[in-house]
C-alpha cells in the first residue's frame, strides 16, 4: 500500500490565525514555505509517495494558501529526490482547461513523472466568483448538490466538459473542440501562419486554424495519474468511471464507501472499462497518531477548532480521523481495505497550524509503525 501525505496550506497557529489577515503577512508565509520543505524532505526520505496541496485564492485570512498548484508541486519536486508532487486539484471552473493541460504537461517534465493530478469543482464562493473561467459559474458544496440547483448544474456541466478537454489535448497530438461553454479553435478558426504549414499542423489549405496542440506533450505516457479529488456525490462519482479517474475518499461512513466502490465499478462497466477494486479509490483521514488519550482528545479538538471556523460554514463535512495509537489506526486502515479493497492512503496532517516538531515525530511514527504492517520498501525506497 502507498500512503501519502496530503497539506491544508494552514499558514499559522491558532493565535496567528486568531489575530487577523495571517494570510497577507510575509513573515509567516516565510515560515510556511520552510516548514513546507522541512515536510517535503521528510516525507521523502520516509518513504511516503506523494505530497498534495489543494488549491485555493484569496485567503488574507490565512487557512488556506495555496494559491498556485503548479507552482507548488514544482516546489515538491526541487526538494525531493523521490517523493511524487501532488495536485488536488485544479479547480477546473476556473481555469481555461487548455492551458491546464499544457501546464500538467510541463510540470510533467520538469519532474520527470513524479506527479499525480486531480480536478475539483470548487466550494468557495468568494474565489471561485473572481476566478470563474465562464461568466454564471458558482461555487458548489454538498448543499447546493443536494438541491441540484441551477448553480450545481452550471458547475457540474463546465467540470464535466474541461476535464473531457484537458484529456483530448494530452491523448491527442492536434484537436478541436465544440462544446457548450468551449471552443478551440473558436468558431471561423484563428488566423494562420506560413510556420504552422511548414513546421506544424492544424492549418487548412486557405490558412486557417482549424485544430490546436499542446507543447510539449505529457512526459507520462498517456498522462500523470488523474484522480477526482474527495467525492461525495454519487454523479460525481459516475463521471469518474466514465472518464478514469480515481477517487479519493475521505469518509469514514464504510458502508457509503462501499456503495461509492460498488457504483463506480457498475458505471465503468457499462462505459466499457474493467476496473479492479485498488483502482477506484483511494480512502485516507486526518491522521492524529500518538499514544496518550489526552493528547489525542487536545490534538482532534484544535483540528476541529480549525473545521469548523473554515471548513463547515463553507458547506464541507469533517473527514474521516485516524486517531490513537499505532494499533488503533491499523485497525481502522485494516478494516477499510478489508471492506473496500484500496491500495493508496491519503493522510491528511496538522501542517500549519501544530508545530513541525510535533507533526515530524508523527510522521516517522507512522511510516516506522503503522505503514511496515501493510507495505514494504520498493528499490527506490517508496512504502508500496
């Protein structure tokens, strides 16, 4: 089994947070982006396989910087020999996808394949207004996908379609597309050039644009592994399966998680895909490791101060908790995989907002105590 670390981009302690606008003082960001590396390199040489940050804008209060996901897997992989960077994800309503898939692409390169994507719709109305790619499009949560209202529709319709487009220009050498919110070339096609006749594609015989490319092509043949990051909506869920991308799941209800494993199966099935039950999901938590009943009491307490100031009033559920001692979370890892059959765990951490020391000896302990139970260490040294 791979495990691998996932960072909430929290940018400072409770009374850093507490004071006001974190998010906009340089001095603390400096200290996150070294803690950052001090996680990086840990992380690394531990053997754990990925290290993910989400992306977000606009967070002067400070619970979420992670305001370029590109640049900060480039970040992973300057610091890391091994370790894979981790995107989840681009959060396609805001974004052109042509030029995401021209990114991933080239970040590809730049680290040689150590890279895993996922895509997400946006819950945070705030950035995603600003950021919107497409003039109508919202944010949308589980309250909004409940309702199935016109804003969860319009959402669904432009992630559906941008992750259909970011596929074809990284499977494709040229392409077009005529979609409901996109078109590449536009309609009439783009003015020509005589070094695209001579030295590329995609020109008609009058000179017009009629298909694009992305350059350079992914390193990752086809592509770096996609995932749908953090699914809670069965729709979603079907998409998925449709379009290959495996899902990561935070949820600690395993009798939803097996209904998700069994749809997603059912959904590929009849899309023409056979997929083995390692391959649909990964299943994971917020990880609390340590051996004293108090702490861990004191620990999930300060990770839901900071839930639910942030996460539950922008409409999101507390996640799954791995929480105890070695052998409780082992437990708890074992009866998951014994129920949903995963080969990849996702562990969220109290990066940011506890103290690096605290989250380092966590961090060995797990990968020297729990880990070895369900892993062993390929050649390269990454825990699979």
């Amino acid at each position: 089994m791979r495990f691998s670390l996932m960072q909430t981009g929290v940018i400072g302690r409770r009374h850093e947070l507490e004071a006001g606008m974190a998010g906009q003082r340089g001095d603390l960001y400096q200290r996150f982006l070294e803690e950052m590396v001090g996680y990086i390199k840990l992380a690394d040489e531990l053997g754990y396989d990925a290290y993910c940050s989400p992306e977000h804008h606009l967070q002067v209060e400070g619970f979420e910087i992670t305001n370029h996901p590109g640049i900060l897997a480039a970040y992973v992989g300057l610091h890391a020999q091994r370790l894979k960077a981790g995107i989840l994800g681009y959060v396609l309503p805001t974004h052109n996808p042509v030029r995401v898939a021209e990114e991933i692409a080239t970040l590809d390169h730049m680290l040689r394949g150590r890279l895993i994507v996922g895509f997400t719709r946006g819950y945070h109305a705030r950035w995603v207004d600003a950021y919107a790619a497409v003039r109508g499009i919202g944010a949308t949560n589980v309250t909004h996908a409940k309702a199935k209202n016109e804003q969860d529709a319009i959402n669904r319709e432009i992630f559906e379609e941008s992750v259909q487009i970011v596929k074809k220009a990284w499977e494709n050498s040229m392409f077009s597309h005529k979609g409901k919110y996109w078109e590449y070339p536009p309609e009439g096609g783009s003015a020509g050039h005589p070094g695209y006749a001579e030295f590329g594609a995609g020109q008609d015989e009058n000179g017009v644009v009629r298909e694009i490319g992305i350059a350079p092509r992914p390193y990752t043949d086809p592509h770096p592994k996609l995932y749908g990051a953090f699914a809670y909506s069965m729709r979603t869920v079907d998409m998925w399966a449709r379009e290959g991308g495996k899902q990561i799941v935070f949820a600690n209800d395993l009798d939803f998680c097996d209904a998700l494993w069994n749809r997603y199966i059912e959904t590929a099935k009849k899309a023409g895909r056979d997929v083995k039950r390692e391959d649909v999901g990964a299943w994971g938590g917020f990880l609390i490791l340590t051996d004293s009943k108090e702490e861990a009491q004191e620990l999930e307490a300060e990770h839901r101060w900071f839930w639910d100031k942030w996460f539950i009033p922008h409409g999101q559920q507390f996640p799954n908790v791995l929480i105890g001692t070695p052998d409780d979370i082992s437990r708890q890892i074992e009866q998951a995989h014994e129920r949903l059959g995963f080969d990849e765990c996702f562990l969220m951490f109290g990066q940011g907002h506890l103290e690096p020391e605290r989250q380092n000896a966590e961090l060995v302990r797990f990968a020297e105590e729990v880990a070895p139970r369900f892993s062993s260490k390929a050649p390269d040294g990454t825990l699979v």
